[in-house]
C-alpha cells in the first residue's frame, strides 16, 4: 500500500511527550501511528523541510556516503510489527539501488522516514501492518505538531 508522512506530532503519555510520526495511506481515512525518538522525529521533520543547518547530522551523512558511493534509495517499505516486551516494534526494509545490485536493508521506520523525507523516496506499508495499527487520522490532528513545539 503506497503512504506518506503525514505529520511528525508530539504525543502527551503518561510517561510524558513523545513523538508520533503519522503515516497517511492512500485511499484509506485511517493512518498508522509510530512512537518515535525526539531526535529521528526532528530529523524528519528537518527532511520534509529541506532545511540545511551547514553541517551534515546523522541521517544527512549517511545519505551523502550512500550518494557518494552510487547509492540511490529506491523505496521504503513498512514490513512488519514484532512483538517484544508486551508492545510491537515496527520493522521497515530501505531498499537501495547500488552500482552491483539491489539490496534490502533492515531499518527502524524513524531512519528510514528521515530518509525517505530527504529522498523524496516512495514510501509503502503492508497491509498487514496497517490493519493491525490504524487509527482514526482524528485523534492524532490535535497534536501538536514536532515543528511547532521546537520553535518554541
């Protein structure tokens, strides 16, 4: 199923705030969320962005080694939820064309969605892992949104 970031919002737990990054799937009302880290959810949204802060940060430098090396993200796909530790951890599969070959590297979404958002790249979900995740796109529009909080 073809997706897209929607939003990276700030979720108040009662562990307290945490990072939401909202996926959007095509034809569908429901969207998935995925609790992420402060850092990959700003990295994301600095990606949607284009912003440049002269210096490469993490996901920055690994796209230009990638580059560098005749690297091309060529797709993201959401793959999968294991179970660990009573909550499911989401896996995704950052598919890379390089000068040999093709090849599927094992990710955590946040990598691979700060990636995708420098990229441009296409961005799908299985089915299976949006039935097993969806959530009304309504209860997740009155976050705040990461962009908003980090101005503040």
């Amino acid at each position: 199923m073809k997706a897209s970031i929607d939003a990276v919002r700030v979720a108040g737990t009662p562990q307290g705030p945490v990072p939401v990054l909202v996926l959007a799937v095509d034809g569908e009302d429901d969207v998935v969320p995925i609790f992420i880290g402060f850092e990959e959810a700003t990295s994301i949204a600095r990606g949607l962005e284009a912003e440049d802060i002269g210096r490469p940060l993490t996901h920055d430098l690994l796209l230009d080694v990638m580059e560098e090396l005749g690297g091309r993200i060529d797709r993201v796909v959401v793959s999968e939820i294991e179970e660990r530790g009573g909550g499911g951890t989401y896996i995704a599969d950052l598919h890379v064309d390089t000068p040999r070959d093709s090849v599927v590297i094992d990710a955590r979404p946040s990598d691979s969605m700060a990636l995708a958002a420098r990229t441009n790249a296409p961005i799908e979900i299985t089915e299976e892992v949006f039935e097993s995740s969806r959530e009304d796109h309504e209860k997740f529009e009155e976050l705040e949104d990461i962009r908003e909080l980090s101005e503040a």
